[in-house]
C-alpha cells in the first residue's frame, strides 16, 4: 500500500477529454489487474504538493482556456514508483504556463516533467522495459480539465475535491 503521511497535501492534476480517459484508463485497469497493482485515474500532473487548497482554486477559477493537446514523445519507465511505466509529454507554451500559474504560488519543486503514469509498482527495470516494448501511444493527448485531488492517503484514497472542465 503506498502511503503519504502528515497533513492535508493535494496535487493539480491536467484531466484527460472524455475518449482519451476510457483508452488510458482501460490500460491502467489492465496493467493493475496483470501487476497486481493499485488502480487510479488518469491524469498529468501539473504540480504537487500543494498545500493551500483556496489559493489553488483560485488560480483554477481564473483558468479561461479550450482543451488542448499534448504530444507524447514517447512511452518510458523509471525506478520512481509514480513513474514506474508512463507517458513522457512534450512541453509545449501552454502546460509552461499553467505549471508556472501554480509554481509561482508554491514552495520550490522539482523540475516539471509532464507525463501520464500508467502503473504505480516497484518493479525490475527488465519487467518494466517488457511493458514499455509491449504498449503503444497515440499521436496525441487532448486535456479538458483540472483538478485538485486530495493525495495525503493511499492510491485508493484519493480523492477529487475540486474540477473544472473546459469547453
């Protein structure tokens, strides 16, 4: 069971158009079941962690934007549980400046790297690269909303606490 302690910390998360949630989210079910894994939604994180959900919902309430669409630059894995198997995303203007919105709220962090993660698990590198080799991305992602999500619990126990969908 992955486990975050200590008091309420929250992620922003970039929420995938309704076609492409059922397409990742159908590989992150499969992937947890084959794994033995927990499930969750499907998202990009933009910034994590944040502490101060009010000042997060304002910045999400001045947020005037369409959906919008992210290149995949290819699928990668790493040792970084939260990164076991993922998406690697291009940066482009956009997801810079709705990290920069929040970044510039936040304590310093890490550099961004924008991805989608389809498995949480340690693993060996060999089993992971096995399911980099057996996956295939599309051309691209399509965003259409944010969220903040309640992360202080297990993986099962996150919760969405705010949203907003552009139209």
């Amino acid at each position: 069971m992955l486990r975050i302690t200590g008091h309420p910390k929250y992620s922003i998360w970039l929420l995938p158009s309704k076609n492409d949630h059922k397409l990742i989210y159908n590989k992150i079910e499969e992937l947890s079941k084959v794994y033995n894994s927990e499930s969750f939604q499907p998202h990009c994180t933009l910034i994590s962690p944040v502490y101060d959900i009010e000042l997060a919902k304002d910045i999400i309430h001045d947020i005037d934007i369409n959906p919008f669409r992210v290149k995949p630059i290819k699928l990668n894995q790493s040792s970084n549980i939260w990164k076991t198997v993922f998406i690697e995303l291009e940066k482009n203007e956009l997801l810079n400046q709705l990290y920069q919105l929040f970044q510039n709220k936040q304590p310093p962090n890490e550099d961004f790297v924008p991805h989608i993660s389809l498995i949480y698990k340690t693993m060996k590198e060999k089993e992971r690269m096995g399911i980099v080799d057996s996956l295939r991305i599309q051309q691209f992602y399509e965003f259409s909303g944010i969220a903040i999500i309640d992360t202080s619990k297990a993986v099962e126990h996150w919760k969405t606490v705010y949203e907003v969908f552009w139209n």
